[in-house]
C-alpha cells in the first residue's frame, strides 16, 4: 500500500467555496458498499435512506475564531492560528511571521500580549498569553477557513453546525453542514435517533500525507468525549438490530477510539485520540456513514477507504467529478451504507 494509491485529480472548478443554501439542499450520492451501485439524490433525502431503531451520531464540537492578526514589537504583522489550548494561557498555534523566537512577545490587543516560549514543528509554536484570549475572541478573532476557500464567508454561522456546543475546534465537522433542524425533527419522528460525540478537530485533520508509505505518516491526536448517554444508545442500538450511523470522519474517530478498548458493551471514553485507520482495520461500532469528499492523499480519504474499499471509493469520486458534484468543506456529501 502506497500513499500515492490514494491519490486523484480534482479540477479547481470542482471546490466548493461558498455552501448551499439552505444547508440540506446540498446533493448526496448513496453508495450501497454490497453491490457498488450509487444513487443521486439531494441530503435532505437521507430521511429515506434511514431505518426507525437506527441512531445517527453527530459531534457537536464548535469552531473558535482561532485566526488572530497581532503586531511584533517593531510593528510588523503576525497570524497566529490557534490549534490547541494547553492551559488557560497557553496554546499551540502557528505562527506566520519572521524573526519571531522563544522570547518574542506580540500585541494581539491593547492590554493583550503573546509570548513565544517553545518552538515546535515547523510553524508551529507554544504561545503564552499575558491574560485569558477567550474573553477577546469576539473582537480579535476570526474564522479560520480552509485555505482552498477563496471566497469571503459572510456569515460565520455557515461554518458551524446548527447543533454546535462545546468550543475547541480549529475547523468545522463539515458533514454535519448539511443538517437542519428541521431534517433532524424529520428524521427523530421516523423514529431516528440522535446521538453526541465531540471531537476538537485539528488543521492536521486536512494535512497530506507525504511518507510514500502511508503506515509511516504520524497521525495527529485530538480529544474527544464519547459520554454515558451516547455509550447507552450504542449499546441499545446494537442490541435492537439497529444500524450506528457516523456524521463525518470525527465521529468514525471518536466512536472507533471507544470501539478500541474491546469491551462487549461499548463504554464511554474520554481523552486523546491518535488513531490511525487504514484499509484494512476492522471497524467495530459504525455501520454507515455520512461523509463529505476529501482531500487526496489524506488521512481521511484513507479512512472512508478503509470503510468501503479503496478502489470503489476513487470510482465513486471520478463519478462524482463527471456529475458535478462539489468537493471539501462547502461540498456536497456521500452516504454510505
């Protein structure tokens, strides 16, 4: 297995940069993984695709404004990109801007300062802030939007899920764009039901993988929280011949972590997550999934491979080039079951 066995051609014009409106108009390609057959349907169909006793998992991590522009001492420009808060000050970040070393201090607000105390890889950093940043995200920050995304967003919201909660992600769960409330209330009355996870989602999520072997890339960690509840409606799903139903790669993540430590019963879990799923891997909670397109040569493609088997998901994204389908994280979506 090859890194470069994952990899396609995408036309530019095939990135989505601004998303559907509304949210769940979006187009949907069913792919059934037994026969390979696909369908063309609109997302707001999925309700037709769903079985009464099957339970729908969706992490309702919310993005923070992580993208904040800050000044050096001699006045010249900083981006910081907040990834990952180690403490109430500190946080990993990357940091755009030269001569910047441990010691550096940038202005991010009036009273406001950051200082650099480590160097990590690459561009990355381990900032310290003078005071709290949270309390100044509604005036400093801004949505980090993927960087093959060109067009302004005027609305932040469109990066947010509708069922958002629990902040700590530096990008959006995209598959779960597509949900509206009202579809969620269809689904719950045909007799669906609806589970949280949450998952903090890393930029490292959309990094590609440049090892020619992709068994030697190093795969981020994230933290997640599978709680009680959501581990009871597993198990009682499981139990009723019901299908688990994963929204988005975050949720695979999450649920497989839970999944990892090899109980009967599926427990909750909390904490850091690392894994890695390649074809391959053996899933041991989720049945179907609800997912966007991907990156080549990512982790993620790797992972839906894994679920449906490489060659019949690269067919099915050179279907979904030819119909038009629109790609990443304004794009469209694919269930598979």
């Amino acid at each position: 297995m090859q890194t470069s066995d994952f990899d396609y051609h995408l036309p530019e014009s095939s990135i989505a940069q601004t998303p559907s409106e509304p949210r769940d108009s979006s187009r949907l390609l069913v792919l059934h993984r037994d026969s390979g057959d696909v369908e063309h349907r609109v997302f707001h169909n999925l309700e037709y695709f769903l079985r009464p006793n099957d339970l729908l998992i969706l992490n309702r991590t919310r993005v923070i404004p992580a993208r904040i522009f800050a000044k050096k001492e001699t006045g010249g420009k900083v981006e910081l990109l907040l990834l990952r808060r180690r403490d109430a000050l500190t946080w990993e970040a990357l940091v755009g801007g030269k001569g910047l070393r441990v010691g550096s201090k940038v202005l991010v607000e009036e009273n406001v300062s950051a200082e650099i105390i480590e160097i990590l890889a690459g561009s990355e950093r381990l900032i310290k802030f003078s005071e709290p940043i949270e309390p100044y995200f509604s005036k400093v920050g801004n949505i980090p939007l993927p960087p093959y995304i060109h067009e302004k967003l005027n609305d932040p919201e469109r990066y947010q899920t509708v069922f958002a909660r629990d902040v700590g992600s530096a990008a959006a769960p995209t598959a779960g764009l597509h949900f509206t409330p009202q579809l969620l209330d269809v689904l719950k009355e045909k007799g669906v039901k609806i589970g949280y996870v949450t998952l903090h989602v890393g930029l490292d999520t959309f990094a590609p993988v440049t090892e020619d072997d992709p068994e030697e890339h190093k795969i981020h960690t994230e933290w997640c929280e599978l709680p009680q509840e959501t581990a009871d409606l597993i198990n009682q799903t499981k139990q009723n011949g019901g299908r688990v139903i994963a929204v988005g790669t975050t949720s695979v993540r999450t649920l497989e972590s839970a999944g990892s430590v090899g109980r009967d019963a599926i427990p909750p879990y909390i904490g850091p997550t690392s894994i890695y799923i390649l074809p391959g891997y053996q899933f041991k909670i989720v049945d179907a999934m609800v997912t966007n397109f991907h990156l080549p040569k990512s982790t993620l493609i790797m992972l839906v491979s894994a679920f449906a088997g490489r060659e019949k998901i690269l067919q099915t994204y050179q279907t979904a080039i030819q119909e038009g389908y629109r790609f990443y994280s304004f794009g469209d979506a694919m269930f598979i079951e």
